[in-house]
C-alpha cells in the first residue's frame, strides 16, 4: 500500500539541498530508506556521516532509523542532541 507522510525537516543541514515536503512511500519501508528516497528524488545527497546524527519522530513519537512506515502521517526529522 501506498501512504502520503509528511517530512519535516527540523535539522536542515543534514539534508543538504533537500527540502520538507509530502512524499509517497510504500508500506513497511524503513525511515533511512525512505528518507534515502526523498533525497534522490530531491536531488539532494545526505553524507552517510549523517544518518548517525538524526533523530526522527514519527507522529510524534521517537522512531528508529531501521523502523517500518506502515501508514501516513508527519515525520519529524531532528537532529541529536549532545551535551556534556
């Protein structure tokens, strides 16, 4: 099944020149390779480096990178907060 999300991005920079916006994506793919999807569809390319850095939030909720989008909704992508 196909589903419309909705992607936020929050952390601009880790998705060098890749803009929000609505994307399809097919049921049960993973958030990295959905979001993989929308780059190329963009045209953008995110360094793999990257991907270590984010931290998207499905509906509201954390997700994992590897997690499955089994319906459509809005993904929040952020980035990592580190302190010391």
């Amino acid at each position: 099944m196909v589903h419309t999300v909705t992607v936020k991005l929050v952390a601009g920079e880790l998705f060098p020149g890749m803009e929000s916006g609505d994307f399809e994506v097919t049921d049960g793919v993973s958030v990295r390779d959905f979001i993989s999807r929308c780059a190329e569809t963009s045209g953008a390319d995110i360094p793999e480096k990257n991907y270590a850095l984010m931290y998207p939030l499905f509906d509201g909720k954390p997700v994992t990178l590897d997690g499955a989008i089994t319906k459509g909704g809005t993904l929040h992508m952020c980035r990592v907060v580190m302190g010391g």
